[in-house]
C-alpha cells in the first residue's frame, strides 16, 4: 500500500529532469498517485514526455497560466478523465532577467505586474478551478523560497512574488479550510534548476550553502519531493497554511558566514 494510493495529482511546472516538479512527480508516483501533468510550452513537450512515459503517465496538457480559458480547459480535461483532484501542485515561477539583479528599485512596471501574475496570481487561479474537484477534501502545494522572507542577493521581483506566495497561501488555507482543502507551500533550499539558473549569483550561493547550513549538506529534488509527499499525504491532514522550509536549516541562521570566514577576518 503506498501513501498515496487511488490519489489523483495535478502538477504544474515540470520543465526537465533536474526541475523540483519532477522530484515531487517522482515521489508521488512511487507512492502509488495517478499523475496528470501541465508544462508551460510547447517547446518543453519533448523534455517531458519521456519523463511521463517513464512513470507511466498519460496525461500531459500544455498551459500558459496567465490564460484563464487555458487554465479552465486543462481542469475540464482532468474532471473528464479522473474525475477529481486530490492533490494540486503549483511549481511555476517566472520573471524577466532585467528584474533580477542589480537594483531592486529598478525593477519594471511590466516586469512586476508579469513576475506577480505567473509565480504568484495563478496559485489563487489554480486554486478556484480545483476546489470543486476536491469534493473529499484534498491538499495545494506551493514552491517558495526564503527570499520572500529575508533579502538575499538578485531575487528582487521574484522575492516580492514568492513573499505573495507565501502570504496566499495562509489565506487560501483560511478560504478552503472548511471544503477540508488544505494548502501549504515548500521552502526549498537552492537547488540547480534551470529556473535558478537564470539568477544573477545563483552559482556563488550553491557554493557557499552547505558550508554554513547548520545540516551541512545540499538540497536536492528528491528532498523536496518527499516533503510534498508528506504534505499531500494523510499524515499531514491536520496541516494547513505553513510554510515548510527544506532548506538543511538555512532558515535558523542570523549569521551566514562560515567559521573560516570570521576567523580570515579576525
């Protein structure tokens, strides 16, 4: 018996094998979920579809999240095949390079309204066309970062989109208690996707991380796929509005320099 069996999960935001998407996808399926997938481009079929066929998953449908008549054909699609939703994952994040970087007040008008309506705005949208096919109840996951916390170097209008994130979800938590929906988002430490790769500095922070993180070690997908397996798991059923942070305790720190570091400087 896996965690998840006779559990149908919608997931948003698989673009490649090394994307965190695909970790949770993973874990889901080993625990026996029936995958439906959503990617975000035609470009990106053939990077999925290998994936899908090695879980045995035949449903994937292309959506611009931005599009409500994309969203709402892709939620018609699952109702008519599975019928409901159990599980909903929300793994989509993106900003204009110009928005990242440099000075946070140089941030655009049209990038901020862009970086806000595809990493923030589509979980509510999400959200909504799920909640009827959650009628047994069901949990939302989200993918964050510490950034929408604590200032860390070049997030600039992805921070303000994934900081929206988190305050959603706490919101949604409240909205879709009572439909027994629970919604909660990972906070996940850096990982090498090809999302990240488009941050300024991404590369510095990689190598910096496991030297002061209190657990010592890197985050990988599979890490944060098993923490969504438990928030989308009855073991979780009593959870709802959190933020989960697989970050190795990135999280607990005031001071971020290494011992090595300090002393260099003493």
């Amino acid at each position: 018996m896996g965690l998840l069996d006779g559990k149908v999960a919608l997931i948003f935001g698989i673009a490649n094998n090394r994307s965190i998407a695909w970790g949770i996808t993973k874990a889901f399926a080993d625990a026996g979920a029936t995958i439906a997938l959503s990617y975000a481009m035609e470009s990106l079929e053939r990077r999925v579809r290998p994936l899908a066929e090695e879980i045995g998953c035949d449903f994937m449908e292309e959506c611009d999240v931005t599009d409500d008549a994309a969203l709402d054909d892709v939620f018609k699609k699952v109702e008519e095949r599975f019928g409901k939703i159990d599980i909903l994952v929300h793994s989509v994040a993106f900003a204009n390079r110009d928005d990242l970087g440099g000075r946070f007040v140089d941030i655009s008008r049209d990038g901020f309204k862009m970086a806000l309506d595809i990493s923030a705005y589509s979980l509510i949208a999400m959200a909504k066309r799920a909640e009827p096919l959650m009628s047994d109840g069901g949990s939302i996951i989200s993918l964050t970062y510490y950034a929408g916390e604590k200032v860390m170097p070049d997030y600039n209008v992805m921070a303000v989109a994934k900081a929206s994130l988190q305050i959603m979800t706490k919101y949604l938590a409240k909205d879709l208690g009572p439909s027994k929906i629970r919604v909660n988002t990972i906070s996940a430490g850096p990982i090498k996707t090809l999302a990240a790769a488009g941050i300024p500095g991404f590369k510095d922070l990689l190598r910096h991380f496991d030297h002061v993180a209190p657990l010592g070690e890197m985050i990988t997908i599979e890490d944060v796929g098993n923490a969504a397996l438990f928030l989308a798991s009855d073991l979780s059923k009593m959870i709802t509005g959190e933020i989960m942070h697989v970050d190795s305790g990135y999280n607990v720190l005031g001071l971020t320099a290494t011992r090595e570091e300090i002393q260099a400087r003493e």
